[in-house]
C-alpha cells in the first residue's frame, strides 16, 4: 500500500512551557513518502505561524530509505530554512540519518521532535 504508515518510527513534539502533564503530539512516520515539516498548511506536520514564526513555510523533510534487505532508515533533510535545523544541538547541512532519541529543533527556539525507531525482531 503506498504511504503506509509505519508503527516502527515516529517524531515526539516535546511539551511547550513548563506543562509536564501536556500531551506530547505523535507523528507516525510513513517508510514510503516523505514527511514535510513546516507553517505552510500542506506539510504533514503544520507548525503554528503564531507562536513559531521564526519556522519557515517548508523547514525540514524526513525522508524514508529503505531496500528489500533491510530495515527502513529515515533521513532528516534541511530546506535551506532561514534560521536553520539543529540535531543534538548542532546546525544541520543538508541531511543526516536519523538514529532512534536524535532530538531535531527547527530554529534557535523553534519547537522540538524527538526521533523514536523500533527496531525490534519482526
């Protein structure tokens, strides 16, 4: 089926404020299409313009990799974004693969995603 969601990977948006009981959003990730991050409405995982303006249109893509002999792998891809991508705290250029806990910020105070991959027998 194409743009199956896969149960295996998904971002985590990390709580806003100091709201520890907040509800984290989860965003299943598919292994076959690419997952859009950004304000503009026809990204998979719309920003809020109001309270991230500093987050461009189209900020970051998660793209799938995968073969028939192994696992899906994600990589996460700078747009060439106005005030940047940062995983583990370091300015992105271009893309990186992701490994399960990568913690992924769209700009200096942007909103946060945490990497979370099941690699399990299957």
């Amino acid at each position: 089926m194409t743009g199956e969601i896969s149960a295996i990977a998904c971002l985590r948006q990390l709580s806003i404020g100091s709201h520890s009981d907040q509800r984290q959003p989860f965003y299943p990730l598919s292994t076959e299409e690419i997952t859009a991050i950004g304000r503009d409405p026809r990204c998979e995982i719309v920003v809020d313009p109001l309270l991230y303006a500093s987050v461009s249109r189209r900020h970051v893509e998660v793209r799938p990799h995968s073969d028939e002999h192994e696992m899906p792998t994600w990589w996460v891809c700078d747009l060439n974004s106005s005030n940047g991508t940062y995983l583990n705290g370091k300015r992105l250029r271009g893309c990186r693969i992701l490994m399960s806990g990568d913690r992924i910020v769209l700009g200096q105070n942007g909103p946060e995603y945490i990497f979370e991959c099941d690699r399990g027998s299957g």
